[in-house]
C-alpha cells in the first residue's frame, strides 16, 4: 500500500488538475477574478503535492524504528597486522563486505526525528547508515597508517538529510537531526549486532560456540 505521503502528492495533483481545468474554463467565461483564484490555488496544491513526492523519495532507504532494534549484523575476520574483513548483512537481505585497515570497525548513521505533525504524514523517527571504516587504537597509527571509509548508503537522488538544510520550508517539520557513531574491537573472528535505539547506535557482541 503506498505511503500516506504518496497518497497526499496524489491527491494534490488531481485537485491541482481540477482546478486548473476549472482556470481554463473561467478563462473562456472571461472570468478574470475565478481564473486567478483557480489558477493561484491549483499552483499552491502542485507545489505541496511536488513536496510530499520530494520527501518521500528522500526518506527512501531510511527504515523507521520506534524501539532498539538490529540495523546490521557484521562478522569480522582479521586477514593480518591491522588488517580485517568486515561483512555487513541488513535487514533487507542485503549485504556489503569490506577490507579495512586498523584495530577496530567504526559505524556511524543519519538519524531524523520528526514532530508529530509530520506523524500523520506517515513519517517517523527514522535512520539510515551512512559509513564504515577502520579505527586504530594508538592516535599515532591513526595520523599516520592508511585510512580506510567505505559508504554503507545506497546512492539516491535526493536525500532528507540535504533537503532539510536545502530548503527552511521543511524545518517544521523536523523535531532533530544529528549523526550518531559507534566502535568495536575487531582483532578476532566475531559477529556482533549493531542496533539503533532512539538515543543512536550502539554494538552488541553476538555470543555463539563457533562462527
């Protein structure tokens, strides 16, 4: 079923057609004062329906959450002095594998928090991870062994995050917007979680007898 926000840039465009049917037909009335009235309306709901259609496609990748929840399960496995491979499985069944550089894996999202007129809208608080990359322990080994970043979002043609410091129209809307970030030691063969609750990102060591 689609998106109450995709459901509201519908029914904006088909009021904004009707009326401006109804511009045209008080044009050849030679009603100048219904055509304007007509007109200027029809072009206010085009504009609201152009902007629910935005922002729906702008939030596409970000997952809503209410509670803690998994965002990813990464398994490590060191391939040598400083050295690792990071593989990333999501929710949808997706899954990224990545050769890092230093001690530990770092993480870091996008979290929107939207007020609760934005609720009814069908948007929630919601997240998208963003990157990963390799964190060594010793400042040193951080300013001077290699770096390595890798994108964890998918490529998209707009996204919230620049819409909402793009355009102030939105800033209502909006109760918080901020990056959150997280770290763990990867230095053996492990599997951990990394959940998402409404205060950020954390990471939680999976247990198990044999990877």
């Amino acid at each position: 079923m689609p998106s109450p926000l995709v459901l509201a840039a519908i029914l904006f465009a088909v009021l904004a057609l009707a009326l401006f049917v109804a511009g045209f037909y008080a044009i050849k009335q030679r009603r100048l004062l219904g055509t304007a009235a007509s007109l200027t309306l029809a072009i206010l709901l085009l504009s609201l329906a152009g902007l629910c259609a935005t922002i729906s496609v702008a939030t596409q990748g970000y997952r809503a959450f209410t509670r803690e929840e998994v965002a990813a399960v990464v398994e490590t496995r060191p391939t040598g002095a400083q050295s690792f491979n990071a593989t990333f499985r999501f929710p949808d069944g997706r899954e990224k594998s990545f050769s890092l550089a230093g001690d530990e894996f770092y993480v870091d999202a996008h979290i929107l928090k939207w007020k609760p007129i934005a609720n009814f809208l069908g948007l929630h608080t919601a997240y998208e991870l963003d990157r990963v990359s390799g964190r060594y322990v010793r400042l040193q080994d951080e300013q001077l062994r290699p770096r390595t970043v890798f994108a964890l979002a998918d490529d998209k043609l707009v996204d919230m995050f620049q819409l909402r410091r793009r355009f102030p129209l939105l800033k209502p809307l909006v109760d918080a917007e901020y990056g959150s970030a997280t770290f763990m030691l990867a230095s053996e063969r492990a599997r951990f979680e990394v959940r998402v609750s409404t205060t950020g990102l954390l990471i939680r060591r999976v247990l198990e007898d044999s990877l």
